[in-house]
C-alpha cells in the first residue's frame, strides 16, 4: 500500500510517495488502536467486524478503522 510520505524532510507540497509492506501496516494499525483505544490491532479488527465496537462512529474509533484496508492486504 502507499501511502504519502510526510516525514520531517518532505516539504507540504511534496508528492513523493512511501511503500508500505503488510507488515509495516498491521503495526500501524496495532500502533494507533493502542493509542487511541487501548486495544490491540487484532482485537480492534475483530470486535469492529462483529460489532462490538461501543459508539462506532466516534473520532477515535474512525481514526483507527480507516486503516482496516491495511489488515486485509
């Protein structure tokens, strides 16, 4: 998957673009469900699909299920 490159040196303007390996993206996935829900990747992925996810539609919820994509590569 590619995704932009927004690292330090890349100015806001630029188009470069950063591949990304499947295991790269199941860590972030895991990264940022740890950080704004406070469970792991895996577990998100699974109560997400089963709809067990308690007030899906929150910011911190969306921010973490947009990168579901990652989890199927």
């Amino acid at each position: 998957m590619a995704v932009p490159d927004r690292s330090p040196e890349s100015a806001p303007d630029d188009d470069s673009i950063q591949l990304m390996t499947r295991e790269e993206g199941l860590r972030l996935l895991d990264r940022q469900a740890r950080k704004y829900l406070g469970m792991s990747g895996e577990e998100f992925v699974i109560r997400y699909r089963a709809g067990e996810i308690e007030d899906p539609c929150r910011l911190d919820v969306a921010r973490v299920a947009i990168l579901l994509p990652l989890a199927e590569l």
